[in-house]
C-alpha cells in the first residue's frame, strides 16, 4: 500500500510555468511582463544574376605614339625595339657603402661593358677598380659573351666599383641560377653593410675625441 501511494504522489507533480518577471518602474509601480518568445525569420536568399561576357576580337593592330619625352638618349636602348622584344636584358641592383649600382645584362647586341654611357676603362683609370666590375664574368668565364650596361651613383670610386660588381653578379643568377654557388662562395652576392659612421656632437668625428692637455 505504501508503494502505491508513493507512485501517485509522482505523477501528481506538474512542471511549474514560467513566471512573469516583475521590474519597478519610475515612480515605484511595478509592471509585470511575460517572457519574449524568440521569432525566427528565414533568410530569403536573393536570386542569383547571371552574367554574360563577351569576346571581342581585335581585327586592327594597336599602334603606339612615342611623345618627344620617350625617345631615349645616345647609347640608350631604342624605345620600339623594348615595346617589340627584340631586345632582352636581366636587371639588378647593387649596392656598396652610399654607391648604387643599377646593371643591365644584354645577352645580344654589343658586348662591350659601359659605365655611365662611357666604356669601363676610361670611366675607372686603376686597373684594380676595372677588375672589380669584370669580376664575376670572369669567375664563370663568360667575359666578352654579354653586354653591360651599367648606371652607377653616390660615394666614391672604390664604392662604385664594388657596387657594380655586386650588381652584375646578382644580373648573372638571373640570368642562370646555377652560377649562384660559384658566386656566392666568391663573395660577389653579399651585400657588404660596413659603412662609415656619422660624426658624433662633442667629438671630432665619429669616435675621435678632441686632444686633452693637463694644463
């Protein structure tokens, strides 16, 4: 009997309702509210716009106009065989102490190697700058079988000089990357940062500090 009496007190038991929540107002009246029911809203996806494109063929050749301002200078590349690829060339970049070396490798044409428009040995009179920038085409012995052309600026002639050969070893890996070990084992690929420091106040230059007398 006790057993039966236990069951019927469970199923007697209701789940108690939400109850309302109660919040004080202004003036101290309280407002009873019931709790929101969550709306849910399906996202109309909008239609999808199909877009056609068309093909226009060029049946004219396009021509282009060289102002006065595109014609090259004397010894310069001209401006219509670039436009039309007859000419090819690997750029690079070299760089010594303040000197900025910009190296242009032509695999045709000339084969001779130029320094700000004039051949290397009147541009650097020493032999040891000339075998500086005809350095790395000498290492791969390839020297005669391109043509550099080479746009130097900034520091002095010892700079310049390394500057240039810096760029025409990197012009060289691009060229073929296989001559990259030869190089770099050389030292013509590293960029060498020793650069002379700038005068410190107080002192006579960067570190050199003025004579001290006793008296």
């Amino acid at each position: 009997m006790v057993e039966k009496k236990e069951t019927k007190e469970k199923e007697k038991k209701v789940v108690p309702k939400k109850a309302a929540v109660k919040t004080v107002g202004q003036k101290g009246k309280t407002v009873t509210k019931k709790p929101a029911e969550k709306i849910v809203k399906k996202a109309v996806s909008p239609k999808k716009k199909e877009v056609k494109i068309e093909k226009v063929e060029l049946t004219e050749p396009i021509e282009l106009e060289l102002s006065s301002q595109d014609i090259p200078d004397e010894g310069a590349i001209p401006l219509e065989q670039i436009i039309a690829g007859k000419t090819k060339y690997f750029e690079a970049v070299g760089r010594r102490k303040t000197s900025v070396a910009r190296v242009r490798l032509f695999t045709q044409g000339k084969k001779d190697v130029t320094v700000n428009d004039k051949p290397y040995e009147d541009y650097f009179k020493l032999d040891a700058f000339q075998k500086e920038v005809v350095a790395p085409l000498q290492k791969i012995n390839c020297l005669g079988k391109f043509g550099l052309s080479i746009r130097v600026s900034g520091g002095g002639l010892s700079g310049q000089a390394e500057a240039d050969r810096h760029g025409v070893a990197r012009a060289l890996v691009l060229l073929n990357p296989y001559f990259k070990k030869r190089l770099k084992k050389s030292g013509y690929l590293t960029r060498d940062p020793r650069m002379r420091e700038r005068k410190k106040p107080g002192l006579k230059r960067a570190r050199r500090a003025p004579q001290w007398s006793k008296r």
